[in-house]
C-alpha cells in the first residue's frame, strides 16, 4: 500500500510542482539559450530502479565536454567546468528540477537514493549495492540531505577528489540510504521533502539530526554532525 500511495503522492506533486514553477523553469531555459553554450537541457544515463538504466534530465550547468575533462564526474566547489549561470542554478538546486519529468514518466520518486553513473556507484560497499536500487531513485533524499555540501567536501579535501569520495563519501551515503529503506514511509518522506528545502535556506541547520536521531554515524573528514 505505502509503494502504491507514494507513486500517487510523485505523480500529483510532480504535476501541480510543474505548473506552479513554469514563471521560474522559463525563464531559466530562455537564459540557458542564450547564455553558455546555449544549451537548455543535459542528459545522461543513471541507474534506475533494479539497476535498469534511463536518461536523467538536468538543466544544463556545465561545458558539454565535461566528463572528459579534468575532475571527470566529479565537482567541487571552484571548478572551472561550471558556467557562470550554472553556479546559481547548483546553488539553489534550480538545476535538478527538470527531473520532475522523470518522476512523472515513473523513471524516479521524490524521495530515495540518488541516481548515480557506472563510475560513482562503483565504489559503494557490495552490501549497498545489493540493496540501494530496490526502490526507485530520487529527486532527494536523506543522502542528498546530509552531504548537500558535498561540493565543498570534495575541494577542501588533501588528494584526488575522486579517492576521497570512495573512501570516505559512497560508504556514508550508502549507509544513509540503507537506513532509510528500513525507515522508509509516507510521514518520512514528508520529512525529508520538508527538509529539502530548509536546508537550502539554512545549510547549517541541524534538523535532521533532530528528527531522525537513529541515523548511522558519518565519519568524513570536513563534516560536522550530531550523530
């Protein structure tokens, strides 16, 4: 029943989110045509739910050679790949929105663990990789909550920004979204969507910690938590 109610709960929110935000999401597609390299939309595959891959939509924010230049898949803070009106767009997290199409079409949820590449599901544990993609993939999630300054993580860190991310920043995350397949419910959900948002306004707040308080610890250098 809970599966069946939030595939309800995604489908009316994406719809009613898509209306409400058309004076925001045209205006931004008309900068993103004029502006950069003129490109509106960004898609790429992710793994999706059972591990079957689809196109993930993003508002475009980077060059289009990206993934082949220096960094590879992963951003910091300061990377030169990011356009000037990309910066604001990863900021607020403008640049997700578009991924309410893939909810609507049924490849992703509001909530549940990201949808990652080849590259940056590889280094999760086993034990997560096992279990992550049992539910649909998500607009956000706790992970996403939790490590929503990851950007800056990765450029304050000493090294490669990408062992830094397999050693310390995949098996936090997968823990995270393990636990919330054991918490999983429509009053949780409404928490993290809740908390989605707060944190854009508040990046330090603590909430989370409040709330959920059976969360797994999160050992990673740069990071303050009350777990």
């Amino acid at each position: 029943m809970y599966q069946l109610l939030k595939r309800l709960m995604d489908v009316m929110l994406a719809l009613v989110a898509l209306v409400l935000l058309i004076p925001l999401l045209l205006p931004v597609m008309i900068a993103l045509k004029l502006t950069g390299e003129h490109e509106v939309f960004y898609f790429q595959e992710r793994i999706g739910r059972g591990k079957r891959k689809f196109m993930m939509w993003k508002f475009a924010t980077m060059l289009k050679a990206s993934p082949n230049l220096l960094g590879g898949l992963h951003t910091t803070r300061r990377d030169p790949r990011v356009l000037p009106l990309g910066r604001f767009l990863r900021m607020t997290k403008i640049n997700e929105l578009p991924q309410l199409v893939n909810i609507l079409i049924g490849d992703m949820s509001f909530v549940g663990p990201r949808p990652l590449v080849d590259k940056t599901f590889a280094p999760y544990p086993d034990e997560v990789k096992a279990r992550i993609y049992n539910i649909r993939p998500g607009l956000t999630g706790i992970g996403s909550i939790i490590f929503r300054d990851e950007e800056r993580l990765l450029s304050d860190c000493d090294g490669d920004p990408a062992l830094f991310y397999a050693r310390h920043i995949a098996p936090a995350k997968g823990a995270l979204e393990l636990w919330y397949q054991d918490n999983m419910s429509l009053a949780t959900d409404l928490k993290l969507l809740f908390l989605t948002g707060w944190v854009i306004l508040f990046p330090r707040s603590r909430l989370m910690y409040r709330w959920f308080r059976d969360l797994p610890p999160i050992n990673v250098p740069g990071m303050e938590t009350d777990s």
